[in-house]
C-alpha cells in the first residue's frame, strides 16, 4: 500500500540535502545520457550501412571482370578479363543453385538523352528481365523489361523514377519514345530503387538491343544473380564453382581474385551484422560502467543517509520497527532517486537523438539514430535494478543498529 509517511520522509531529506540530492541525480541521469546517445549513434551507423545493402537483394553474387594478378598459363600478369555472352550460358547451365541469372552492359562515354526539348545525362544499362530480382527494383508504373525484348531485341525502355522526373515531369510517360545518342526507345515503365540517386537516373534497356545498337555484340560488362534461400556457406560454393569455371574457360589462375570479383552481398552483410552485434555490447558495457560508477555515488550518499540518521533509526527499532520496515525506507529513497534521475537522463538523451537526426539525415553512412522501444524498457530495468542494489547495503547496515548503541550516538 502508498505509505504516505515514508514518501514524506524521503521528501523531507532531498530537501534537507538538495546539493547533495542533486550531484548524486546528476551522475546517475549522466550515466543513461551517455549510453542512450552511444546506442543511438550505434544503430545511426547501421542503419546507414544497412541503406548501401537496400540497392541490391541481400542473396545476391556480383561477378566482375578485372585483370590478372598472377602469370598463369603462358600468359603474363595484368591482361584484362572480359566475359562473354558464351560465359554467361555456361555459368546458367552447369551452376546449380542459382535462382535468378542476368548479364548487364554499360554504355561507356557520356550518353545524352532526350525527350522533345529536354536533354540530360543519363546512364543506359543493357540487361536481362532477372535483374530486376537481383537489383530490388519496384515497379512503378508500366512493366520492366521481358524475355520478348530480348528475343526480338525491341528498343524498349525502363526508366528511374528521377529520370522520368526530368525528362517527363509529372506526365505519364508511358507510350512515349526517348532519344539515346540519337537512337529512338519505347518508355514500358519506371521504377524506383533503394540503391541511391545513382540507380534512379539511369535507364534500362534489353541486353541484346544494347549489344546490338551501341556495339560489342557478344561482351557483357558483369554479371548478376540471387542464391535464393541458400545459406552462407552454400553461397560460398556457388561462388567457387563460377571462379572455378572462369578460371577455365578463361584461362586465369583460381586463386587470382583480382582476375574477375566475385562478391558475395550475404556474406558481407553477416559481416557487417557480427560487427555492429559486437559494437552494441562494446556500448552496452560502457554505459553500465558509466552508470555503476554513478550507483556508487548512490550508495555512498545512502551510507552517509544512514550514518546521519543512526540515532533516528535506533528510536524506530526501540519503538518496534522491524528490519525490514527499515530495508524498505533506505531502499525506496535510494530506488526514488535513480529511477528520476535516470528518467531525466533517457528523456534527453532520445530528445537529443531525435535533434541531432535533423541535421545528418543526409549522410550516406549515418542516418537515423534513434533508440527503440525494447532498450528503453531494458535501460529502465537497469535503473531499476542499479537503484535496487545501491539502497541495499546501506540499508542492510541501518537494519543492523542495535537500539542500545544508537541512542548514544551524538
């Protein structure tokens, strides 16, 4: 039940000792600031890692040509590797596990395209229909690009959302042709894509009509693909069995991973995801030093509490008072002063998270620090808990007067 002359005691000597009160708050309230604001700066920092992972599926592998490292064969190092429509084929036949496969080609130089009296610089990417799997493009309006295109190599078009912002406006673009160096495109559609401004200003188009309209009918640029629900490790075979190949048909060492990347977008995420796991706990036992170091403070202030109130607490067991009444008393101020300091000290914390936000929301690899829900109740258990432990051994020893000495205490 509320006992009404407990909390008028308790009131009665914060205002005895209100400076005293007030440093002992103010380290407990400092302690849950810090390790509000380093959380918060924690998941900023992954939640602007996690935005780069956004542009592409998680479970997708990325192979890219580069050049040789290693004589390998006869040949010397530094020859560049290029893949062919030919290397695509044999990767979609004898590679198990592949869900979705796509070849892409760039259009290299600056690459003007217009639309009646407005122009602007865009890319133009020639693909297969399976990249929009592997590249989480959504579908705005209209379609992306199909099997049909690339068998018939149409001159169609996908455009990014700020691309058809640009040349369109808020016109609806559909059924409209573009002009690419000069060569007409049917819009089909326009998409958005999570991977940054970079993936909305650019357009795609069939990869046979771009090997066939701009040159280099038989090279693709890179290759892209999904693993489906395959695990890391599974991941990780694909990805040797597609170096393996390579290396074969193309003649370079297997071990030369600077003859054709091949990166692997889960592996690197669980990477990230074990680093940020590791940084929280960094976080979380900071902050519970800095809030040990002011419990401490708490539990020294309520051992002088007691050591002040000695003669008083004496008088209560002679009169009949039990321990536990006496347990109780020292416990709840200690528990009183915690948990409002440390209440003051999450409040601003999120508060100042919430002002710093405005201000860096435009960083490419730091947005949006906040703390959830879950860790403020955990940061008010804590509290709880710390304010608890603090009260316990100065009340523990104030349960222990013995009337007699007590009251010949001066």
């Amino acid at each position: 039940m509320f006992d009404l002359d407990k909390w008028q005691e308790i009131f009665s000597t914060i205002r005895k000792n209100k400076l005293r009160t007030f440093l002992t708050g103010f380290s407990v309230a400092w302690g849950i600031l810090m390790l509000i604001i380093l959380l918060g700066a924690g998941e900023g920092l992954q939640h602007g890692t996690e935005n780069q992972f956004k542009g592409d599926a998680l479970n997708s592998v990325w192979v890219i040509p580069g050049k040789t490292s290693i004589p390998f064969a006869g040949y010397n190092a530094d020859r560049e590797i290029k893949l062919h429509n030919s290397d695509f084929d044999d990767i979609k036949k004898n590679i198990r596990g592949i869900e979705n496969l796509s070849a892409r080609k760039y259009l290299n130089g600056i690459t003007r395209v217009s639309y009646k009296d407005k122009t602007g610089s865009f890319g133009v990417l020639g693909c297969l229909p399976d990249e929009k799997e592997a590249e989480q493009i959504e579908i705005l309006a209209g379609r992306f690009i199909n099997k049909v295109d690339v068998m018939e190599r149409r001159k169609v078009a996908c455009l990014g959302r700020d691309m058809k912002i640009e040349l369109f406006g808020d016109s609806d673009p559909m059924g409209e042709y573009i002009n690419i160096n000069g060569i007409s495109f049917l819009v089909v559609g326009y998409y958005m894509d999570e991977g940054g401004d970079r993936d909305v200003r650019r357009t795609w188009i069939p990869l046979s009509t771009h090997q066939a309209v701009f040159g280099n009918p038989n090279n693709v640029d890179r290759l892209a693909m999904t693993t489906g629900d395959a695990t890391i490790d599974e991941a990780n075979v694909i990805v040797t069995q597609i170096r393996e190949r390579l290396a074969k048909r193309l003649d370079f060492d297997p071990t030369d991973e600077k003859a054709v990347f091949i990166r692997n977008r889960a592996e690197f995420y669980q990477k990230f995801a074990s680093l940020f796991a590791g940084i929280r706990m960094f976080i979380w036992f900071i902050g519970f030093g800095t809030i040990c170091a002011g419990i401490v403070g708490v539990s020294n202030i309520m051992m002088i509490v007691v050591r002040e109130r000695t003669k008083e607490i004496g008088i209560r067991k002679a009169l009949g008072a039990s321990s536990s009444s006496i347990i109780a008393l020292i416990m709840q101020e200690s528990i009183f002063i915690t948990t409002i300091a440390g209440y003051i000290g999450l409040t601003l914390g999120v508060l100042i998270l919430e002002w710093s936000g405005n201000f860096i929301s435009g960083s490419d690899y730091f947005s949006n620090p906040e703390v959830d829900i879950q860790v403020a109740i955990n940061a008010t258990l804590l509290l709880i808990f710390t304010g608890s432990l603090a009260g316990f051994f100065p009340a523990l020893r104030a349960s222990r007067i013995q009337p007699v000495n007590a009251l010949r205490e001066e």
